[in-house]
C-alpha cells in the first residue's frame, strides 16, 4: 500500500518550453546566445552546461547577455555539428517547479515517480540542492528507495521536483513522492 505525501493530482501541472538548444557555437566572450526557440525573457537567467548566463535581450538571437554570473565561469559552448541533437541545451535556471513537499524529522522518501506527455528533464532538490538531474526522461521516471536506500530526514527538509520542457509545445507532467 503506498500512502501519498504529495502529489500533483489527476491533471498534472502544464509545463510551458523553457528549455532549447544552441544553433552556433558561443564562446566564451560572447554576448549573443543563438537558440533554436525563444523561450525566455529580458533579464531571465539560463544555464547552459554548468554556465549560468543572464539574458540581456530575448530572441532567437538573444543579444546584451551577461556571461559567467557567480559563482559560475565564462566557457565556450558548442552548436550544432550537423545536427540540432550535438547541441548544448539552454534551460531556464530553476525549471518549473512541479511539485513541493515538506518531510518532517525521522520521515522518510520511499518513491519518486514522475510522468509526461512527452520527453522532459527532471530535477529533484532536496532541501536547496539539486541532487539529481537527469537527461530527458522519455515519459516516465520511476525511483523507489528500499530500506537500505530510504531517505529518512533528520531536520525538516523540503523535497521539491522540477522539470525543464524543450518542446516548442506545452507539456503535462505528473508528479508523486511517497512516504
């Protein structure tokens, strides 16, 4: 029997595009970051790679951007060799967060299931760190801890999952954590 400490219901959470790819190679100077999709706003940080980049002006083009923001550093990036697959990914720094819960002292995270309607990126934060992100999951990404593996919190900790949709469409993503 599974009892569930959080989920985000029978409809899901719609996840609008806030991830894309490069369409040329970045260097590691350069103010102008050539994406597949506009996707972001004026201001909005991005990362790509490990890089975290704010975006100065959106666009396909998106021109006036500030490189290397801390305590990231400034790295060349690469586009496209012949196909759009060979590209760096750009994702909106935090992901949209799809669902939140808050673990008591001595609860513990037995299940993480997440499942789309098309491929996307998952995160999961364990209280402020990103512990697990992971490459496009293709519908579904299921974890169960076993008892050696069972995550038990000795504070308070809030479990939060995130994900990223490169799709030019919106996504519905399904969420649950089990306890």
């Amino acid at each position: 029997m599974s009892l569930f400490a959080a989920s985000t219901g029978k409809y899901g959470v719609k996840v609008a595009q806030n991830a894309t790819r490069l369409t040329a190679d970045v260097t590691d100077v350069a103010t102008t970051i050539p994406t597949a999709h506009d996707c972001f706003a004026d201001s909005q940080n991005v990362i790509i790679e490990t890089e975290l980049i704010t975006i100065g002006t959106h666009g396909m083009s998106n021109t006036g951007c500030t490189r290397h923001v801390s305590p990231t550093s400034a790295t060349a990036h690469s586009g496209p060799d012949g196909d759009s697959y060979g590209a760096a990914e750009v994702r909106a720094e935090d992901g949209a967060e799809i669902l939140s819960k808050v673990f008591g002292i001595g609860e513990k995270l037995t299940v993480l299931r997440v499942s789309a309607n098309a491929p996307v990126t998952i995160g999961v934060d364990l209280g402020g760190t990103l512990e697990y992100a992971g490459g496009k999951i293709s519908y579904e990404l299921q974890e169960f801890f076993h008892a050696q593996t069972q995550i038990t919190f000795g504070v308070e900790t809030t479990v939060k999952i995130y994900a990223w949709n490169a799709n030019a469409f919106p996504v519905m993503v399904h969420a649950a954590m089990g306890a």
